[in-house]
C-alpha cells in the first residue's frame, strides 16, 4: 500500500483518538490492506506519539484467548503499543467521557528484568527474564465504528488499547503455576467471567514468546522494566459510568477500576 494512505490512516486514527470520534471500517474502505500495512500504520502512530513526547513502557498481546478471538472474528493473535499516559493505578477512577465505546479485559501482566529479542525465544526464556507478574485489566477502545473490526482494524488501532490498569506486583513468581492461575471477572460485585492462564495461548508465557518473535520481524525488541501483557483470559466486558470492575487472580491478588462521568 502507498505510504500516502499509510500515513493519512495513522492521522483518521489519531484525530479519532484525540476527538473520540470513531472512523469507518479501514477493512471496508480499503479492502486490500494487508496485515503488513496495518502494522506499518501501527507503528507510524507510535513513533508520532514519540515525536510527541510519550514514552513507550511496554506491550500487548492481543485476541490470545479464543473467546475474543469468536468476539472478534479473527482467528489469530495481533499486538500493540503501551505508552506512559494509557497507565492507570489499581483504585482508580476514570471518566467514562475519556472514552469511545470502552470494554474491560483481565490479563496477568509480565515485568522484565531482561530485555528479549526474537526469532527463537521460548516461554523458558520469558520466565527467565520475568522480574515481577502484576493483576492487570486492560482498557480496550475501538477507533473503529461500532467494534466492527477485523485483523488489520484492530492492528493498525495499536490493538484497540487504552488504558492499562495496574495492581500490585507479585515477586515469588515461581510460586504461581500460571497455566492453571484461575481469574474472577467481576462487575459491580456480581461475577461476571471467569478463566486462567491456559487461555493465553496455552500458557501465557507462551504469548509473550510469540510477540518477541513476532516483533523481530520489525526489529523491535522487549525491553527490561517493561509490562507486557499475554492477552486476556476470559472475553472482554462492556462498561459504562458507575460500573466498578474488579479482576481476583488467588495469590497473584487483585486489581480494581471504577468508572464516573
């Protein structure tokens, strides 16, 4: 695709993001973008975010558990940007006018104590390089009309991304079996998901292994002090002004988001 519409598409998804006015289907409109483009795109918002001051703190897997995948109608992972102005504390509160049509997701985030670079890491290599897991819901907010969103939408809406809710992190972290860590979603004190590690792919490590070799391609790297976040665990929920939600994961703990107008 010509870098004309690149870079017109990274300035619709920005002034969208600015104004929380949604843009049409880039799917729809440019039926032939590819996966390539979309990431190409991606990154063209990021480094305008650089050029703008932002600072990018880490990362996130995307649509790793089959139930977002069926939400979404995709059928593969997707990643994206975080920066420092999308990270919010545990006990929060938001205003629900900060954003377009917002829907919640839990996740166990990853902190690196080394950096990690692709083609050939495994999930042994990404829990070695773990310093730290951390409870963590993810803010998702479609760019996109409606979340009528297919692969290279959402791709080129840096993974329709938000915010990044932050818990208290978790050090003994050989302590946690992570393939069976159990979550409760739960929405104005009534449950309203539950799931587990396995849903990240198998292993939510394994998640993380698949960006770093996914982002070799672009010759990006996992950085050291970075969050990464393996996709979620259960499908993401809707939410509106004076919902509280809530995500438990036992001995990791518990990360906490309330939203007003």
């Amino acid at each position: 695709m010509q870098q004309q519409i690149i870079s017109k598409l990274t300035a619709e998804l920005m002034e969208a993001e600015e104004k929380l006015v949604p843009v049409k289907p880039l799917s729809v409109r440019y039926p032939e973008l590819s996966v390539k483009d979309s990431y190409e795109i991606q990154l063209e918002w990021v480094q305008k975010k650089l050029e703008e001051g932002r600072v990018v703190i880490g990362k996130k897997v995307g649509l790793t558990s089959k139930a977002m995948q069926n939400m979404l109608g995709v059928n593969e992972p997707d990643y994206g940007h975080l920066l420092d102005h999308m990270k919010v504390t545990t006990g929060s509160v938001l205003s629900r006018k900060d954003f377009i049509k917002p829907k919640v997701e839990a996740e166990i985030g990853f902190i690196l104590k080394e950096d990690l670079s692709g083609p050939n890491v495994t999930y042994v290599d990404v829990l070695m390089a773990t310093e730290a897991l951390v409870p963590t819901l993810e803010i998702i907010d479609s760019r996109i009309e409606d979340w009528k969103i297919q692969l290279v939408d959402t791709v080129a809406d840096n993974g329709s991304s938000a915010r990044a809710v932050i818990g208290e992190p978790f050090y003994e972290i050989e302590q946690i079996d992570l393939r069976t860590l159990s979550m409760t979603l739960i929405k104005n004190g009534e449950v309203t998901a539950t799931g587990s590690g396995a849903a990240a792919l198998g292993h939510p490590a394994h998640a993380i292994a698949w960006l770093a070799n996914k982002l070799a391609d672009y010759n990006i790297s996992l950085k050291a002090g970075e969050l990464i976040l393996p996709g979620a665990l259960s499908a993401a929920i809707d939410v509106d002004s004076g919902d509280e939600i809530t995500a438990a994961f036992g001995k990791l703990g518990s990360v906490t988001i309330s939203f007003r107008d």
